[in-house]
C-alpha cells in the first residue's frame, strides 16, 4: 500500500486516535465500575433510587 509522500503524517494520525478511543473506551469502564460501587455503598446505608417503582417497600 503506497500512501505517497504522507505516510508518517497518515500513520500518525491512526495512531494517535486509536491512543485515544481506547483511552476513552478504559475511562469509561473504569468510571462505570466506580458509579456501580457509589450506587452499592449507597443502596447499602438504605438510600434507595426513586426510579425503582413505587410498589418497593420503604
């Protein structure tokens, strides 16, 4: 594959978004784990989400 006269400045470029999706994609799951074990340690003191219907007991 010839990308001509370019190439390092194309090569570069694809590298460096793919750094940056992956990098987005980690801090995403990193930050959802986080916000799950927020939601855990609150549900667990008794604070419970109002989105969870009205027909649960509180």
């Amino acid at each position: 594959m010839d990308l001509g006269p370019h190439a390092a400045f194309i090569i570069a470029s694809y590298a460096i978004v793919t750094i940056v999706m992956v990098g987005l994609v980690a801090w995403l799951i990193l930050d959802g784990r986080r916000q799950q074990r927020i939601l855990d340690d609150l549900e667990a003191r008794g604070v419970h989400r109002r989105s969870r219907g009205a027909d649960v007991a509180r």
